[in-house]
C-alpha cells in the first residue's frame, strides 16, 4: 500500500501512474484498454489527466475507456458515473467518440448488462489481459466497483459484465464482475477518506476469514493509494 499525506498528492500520483501505464501498453501493442471508476475518489485524477501537463503525454486517439460500474440511471444524472467523468475529464481531451464506451442505461439492467459484457468482448477477446488498466475505488464497507457485501454478484463465475439489485441504496447498478476484473494486468486502486480507515485497519490485519470485503477478493497487479 502506497500512502500520501493528501488528496492531491494522491490524484498526482495516480496521474503519473496512469500515464507510464498508458505509455508502456502504446508501446507493446499498440492501445491502451482502461477502465475507469465513479465515486468522488478518482474525480481529482481525472480532471489532472485532462490539463496540459498529463494530457499532451497521452496519445488518446490509441486509448479506449470504458466503465467498472455505472450505476442504473441516465448519462446526464449528477449520480452518472459516466457524467462525472465526462465533466472531469472526457469533454476537455483529443480521444474519438468511439473509443469511449459507456455502459447502456436505455433499455432494462440485465439487457444492457449483456450488450456491455458483448462490447467488452470484442475489445478483450484475443488479450491475455482483459484490460491494461482497471480503476477501481473502496467504500467504507469495503466494496469494490458495484460489487457490495454478501451480494450473490460476487460468486458470478461465468458473466463478465452484470446487473446487481443494491438493497441498501434501493437501486440497480451494471458493474463487472471479479472474472473480468481479475484478468486485468494492472489494477489501481484509490481509497479517500477518514471513513475508509476502519476497513484498511481490517485489511492490513490480513486476519484469514470465510467473509472476506468484495475489495479482498482482487487478485493480480494490484497497486492500493491510499491518503
């Protein structure tokens, strides 16, 4: 775990972490597959990779963006988690339309699920990696993307890309699974928040149990922020 004494200094650090990542996936084959995460956590990152100093180092016409969970609402809604990386970051860069892939909200959750999981497909399907980069967040409650405690979406084996009912919050939201989240070659996680200290305390016991948080079952390169 990478620890920083701010909110800045952590967004500053994920931007430059980003960016190396982003080079080096160009360089090896030639785009870079990324998925970006909501909340409040990563909004500074975004609005860092869209100044100058960030964005003239990006070769965003080889960058496709897609989304680890969207919750079930319309694009414009201020809890869209495409709109706040719209306003952060997409509407101020030079990356074409078509490589920005957001998750469907038009139709129904399970229909929209599927026609998201297809569109990851296509982009992943001969990778050994599903994507170069996953951004992901934590929430108090340790949560990941939308996948929440004691919710049956965490022991989805087969789906890539699913619906899930969120009881506490009275809401549908579409997130990927850990099938699919797990076979990215790099994840970052950030975490913000004096309430987010409990379950980093759990964490960092690293106490073997039966129920571990959803933000325990990730698997592979991943690389925690924490401030």
């Amino acid at each position: 775990m990478l620890h920083y004494n701010s909110y800045e200094s952590l967004s500053t650090a994920a931007a430059h972490f980003f960016t190396i990542a982003c080079s080096r996936s160009i360089a090896a084959h030639d785009q870079f597959t990324v998925a970006l995460s909501g909340g409040n956590t990563p909004k500074r990152l975004y609005e860092l990779l869209a100044t100058p100093e960030f964005n003239k180092n990006i070769n965003w016409k080889k960058v496709f963006i897609f989304f680890s969970d969207e919750r079930y609402v319309p694009h414009k809604d201020a809890e869209s988690n495409f709109n706040m990386a719209s306003k952060a970051l997409l509407d101020h860069i030079p990356i074409p339309r078509k490589n920005i892939f957001a998750i469907p909200v038009s139709s129904a959750p399970a229909k929209d699920a599927a026609i998201y999981e297809a569109s990851v497909k296509r982009i992943t399907a001969d990778k050994k990696n599903s994507f170069d980069l996953v951004l992901l967040g934590m929430g108090a409650d340790g949560h990941t993307a939308s996948l929440f405690p004691a919710n049956e979406i965490l022991h989805e084996k087969k789906r890539l890309v699913k619906e899930v009912f969120i009881k506490e919050k009275n809401i549908y939201r579409i997130s990927f699974t850990f099938s699919l989240i797990n076979k990215a070659k790099q994840i970052l996680l950030l975490v913000n928040g004096k309430e987010k200290e409990p379950v980093l305390k759990k964490i960092s016991a690293n106490r073997k149990t039966n129920n571990p948080l959803p933000v325990q079952l990730l698997k592979g390169d991943v690389t925690w922020m924490i401030a």
